[in-house]
C-alpha cells in the first residue's frame, strides 16, 4: 500500500494539472468570445503550410501546426497572417488538421508529403484565393480564417474539472490515512513491548571472523580480544583444529604488531606446529612471524 506522502504527492500533480488544463481551455474559450467582435473582410490566400513538430509530453508523438498563409488589407495597409483559429492552432493527429482545414485545401485527400530540415515541413495549395478574414479592429494585425465555436473546449474543461477534483479527493484521502497511521504509531507506542528473543551468543568461528574484520580495518586491540575469545571457546575438536590453528596465528600477529613480542611466541609456535603437520601455506607467514617476534624479544632487532 502507498504511502500517505506519495498519495499526497500524485495528487497534488493530479489537482495542478487538472487546473492547468482548466485554465489553458477557460483562455483559449475567451478569445474566441472575444473575436466574435471582430471585423470581416475579404483576404487572399497563397498556400497553407503544416509544420511537424516533436512533442516531448507524448514519447515518439507529434503535433501538426496548421499554418494558412494569407494577406488582407486595413485601412489601406497590408497585413499578413498564418492563424487558423482558437483551439485549432495545433492537434496531435494530422486527419484532425486535415479535416480544420478542408474547406481551403485544393485537394483534400491528397497525401501530405513533409520536406524541408528534418521533413517537417509540407506546403499544400489552397483552393480559393480569396478568403473570409476576421481581424481585431483595435490590433489589425492580429487575424484569423475561423473565429470557431467556444463550445469545442467543453471537454478540456471537463477533463480538467474531473482531474481538478481527482486531485482535492486523492489529498483529502492522504491526509485521512495520515491520521489513521498516526492513531496507530500512537497505539503501537502505549502498548506493553512485546520481549525480543535474545540473539544467539557467538561461537569460535565469529569471534575469528570479527577478529579477522577488526584487523583489516586497524583495530588491533579489539582483533586481538576476538581472536583470544575464539580460542577460548575452541576446545581443539577434531575439525577445528585449523580454525584453532588461524585464531593463533592471528592472536600472533596482534602482539606484534602492539609490539608484546615475547607474549607473540606462545600462540606462533602452536600455529606453527598444526601448520608443519598439514603442509598449509600460511606456515611461511607464520614462521616469518615466529622469528621476528624472537629477534625483537631478544633484542636482536628487526
């Protein structure tokens, strides 16, 4: 089961996206009330050009731009547009695109044939040369071929609606399991401990092994104390002679290094002796030890 924080989590994504999305219909709808003030006149279409262009929301997908590129003159003055129209600028499938533009399209079940840096790029001739245009007489050059229907961003605003409320629902839901989970730290806390089952002492081979870690990392004091704890536990039964054999050696090397080397041929020499009997190769580390601990105990030097 998820937890009440990644619950949380998604579904304040969830809500953002959903508003998100409310809000980018809610603007395209109120331009399109907005141009149904806005002027007609007569234009002229030269071509109509459909850029592919790659969309990193939708992996290995595409978004078609509808491009009609026409001219129309205000006042005398010449301006020239490409928009189509409100909530058909772009669509993620080009028979969408197709269909918008089916009324200016010379052929419309011609193929679409992409060219230019990259192939994204087609250039389709238009039927009619001229066109209705409708501009905004405060902003002539802001223009468009269709003024569309607001009702056509009903189902963005529903979507977004129902994600919106997805969302609240999902944060509301983690904030319920939060307090539950709580309640129940809180029970778990104020009732009696359930008694542990003790761990299970160590026997010589841990203790050599712990022994054997504590070396590697430097702490020869601390291996010395495992290593004498695993001989002590080791009763010299058959099949342990050569662990007993290891523990000694590494009991050894530990009062040599801490310098106790009289202390160091005791444990050498009863390595040594279970070594020369099996033919191991730690015999030669072990009698390098053996002689370096005499030397330095007799003063003889390293």
């Amino acid at each position: 089961m998820a937890k009440p924080a990644s619950w949380f989590s998604f579904s304040v994504c969830l809500a953002l996206f959903g508003g998100l999305l409310m809000g980018y219909v809610h603007a395209l709808t109120a331009e399109s009330r907005r141009m149904a003030d806005w002027v007609e006149t007569t234009g002229v279409l030269d071509e109509i050009v459909v850029e592919k262009k790659f969309h990193y929301f939708r992996p290995l997908g595409f978004q078609y731009h509808a491009r009609p590129q026409y001219r129309y003159r205000v006042g005398g003055v010449e301006h020239r547009g490409e928009r189509l129209g409100p909530l058909r600028d772009f669509a993620h499938s080009p028979d969408t695109v197709r269909e918008w533009l089916a009324p200016y399209l010379a052929e419309p079940d011609a193929p679409w044939r992409f060219a230019g840096p990259g192939g994204k790029i087609c250039r389709v001739p238009a039927a009619a040369r001229r066109v209705p245009v409708y501009y905004d007489p405060n902003r002539p050059e802001d223009a468009v071929l269709d003024r569309a229907d607001v009702s056509r961003g009903s189902m963005g605003r529903a979507a977004g609606l129902v994600l919106l409320w997805l969302g609240a629902g999902g944060m509301l839901a983690a904030f319920v399991l939060h307090l539950v989970s709580a309640d129940q730290r809180s029970g778990a806390a104020g009732a009696p401990a359930v008694p542990e089952k003790p761990p299970e002492p160590w026997n010589w081979i841990d203790w050599g092994r712990e022994g054997d870690r504590q070396l590697a990392a430097g702490r020869i004091g601390k291996a010395l104390e495992c290593f004498e704890q695993a001989i002590q536990l080791n009763w010299g039964e058959p099949g342990t002679m050569a662990g007993l054999a290891d523990h000694n050696l590494g009991r050894g090397r530990c009062l040599v290094l801490l310098g106790r080397f009289r202390e160091a041929l005791e444990p050498l020499d009863a390595a040594i002796g279970w070594y020369e009997r099996t033919g191991t190769r730690s015999l030669a580390e072990a009698r390098r030890l053996r002689q370096q601990a005499e030397r330095m105990a007799t003063g003889a030097g390293p």
